[in-house]
C-alpha cells in the first residue's frame, strides 16, 4: 500500500493531481487509515499511469473517465465505452497517417538540404522548401494517398492543408 505522497512520486505527479482525480472520479484510494490517510494499491498507479498516457493521447480526462468504466458491470457503460474506443481509435488512425506524411516530407526536405547548400534564400513569394517536400511526397506516391492516410486528404484526392505554427 502507498500513501498519497509515495503514490505521486511513483507516479511523476503533485499530491493535488491525485486528488484532482480523485475528485474527477478517475482514482480512488484503497482504503484509509484510522488517522484519514489515503492508501493506494498498484491498481492505482497502473491507473494514473493510463490516465497521463490516454491524455498524451490526446483524450480528455472526462473521455478518460467513461473508458474506464469499461469494468462496470453495467452494458449500458460498457457500451458506451466501447463506442468511444473506437471513435477515438478512428481519429488516432488519422493523425497518425498525417504524422507519418509529414515525417516523410520532412525526410525529404532534410535529403533534398544537400542540393540546396550554397544556394540563396527563393524569392518573396515562393512556397516555403516544406510545403514543396510535402507536395513532393504526394507525387511520388502518383497523386494517391497512402493506404494508411485514409481520410486524412482533402476533398478530390489532394494533399490535406498543413498548417505550420512556427
């Protein structure tokens, strides 16, 4: 059993994420003492540890919350769950197909580097070498998305819009 102080250094939080989940109904304690100390078991440490990874992931702590009634009895939660799951496992497919565009595109920037050195900056005006590597990839893959970036174009078959926050 751990204390609340030793479950969040376990865990890599603060004592007050811990109750914060608590009071999300994310994470309970165990038991506690006759003093009122929280006591944790394993259980809530592989639980806080889905939780940091399911936000990491992109899910919300309430989207969070109804996955891990997945373990109720109730088929009406375990349902619901489960359409979740795969809601969230369509939209993770995507991004991860439009992450997998960019690497590559990226990896063509980097590669195409070498033929640009020594070379002077492209006029006012020029698409940036990025979005050139990105269209780059989409033509060698003769105008078709990979079978992995379903969904993730835009409409007509073209490459979908990145936006770049630099």
């Amino acid at each position: 059993m751990y204390t609340i102080g030793r479950l969040a250094k376990l865990a890599r939080l603060k004592t007050d994420s811990i109750r914060f989940y608590e009071r999300q109904g994310l994470l309970a304690p165990e038991t506690k003492t006759a003093s009122g100390y929280r006591l944790y078991t394993d259980v809530a440490l592989r639980r806080i540890r889905f939780i940091k990874h399911a936000q990491r992931c992109g899910l919300s702590l309430a989207e969070i919350g109804e996955l891990l009634q997945m373990d109720q009895a109730k088929p009406a939660a375990r349902a619901a769950a489960y359409r979740l799951a795969a809601e969230k496992k369509s939209e993770i497919d995507k991004n991860v197909a439009a992450l997998q565009a960019m690497s590559d595109a990226l990896r063509l920037l980097l590669a195409a580097r070498g033929e640009d050195a020594g070379t002077a900056p492209s006029p006012e005006g020029d698409e940036s070498p990025l979005m050139s590597a990105l269209e780059a990839f989409w033509s060698q893959q003769d105008g078709k998305r990979p079978a992995a970036a379903s969904g993730v174009a835009g409409a007509g078959g073209s490459p979908p819009r990145v936006r770049l926050l630099i």
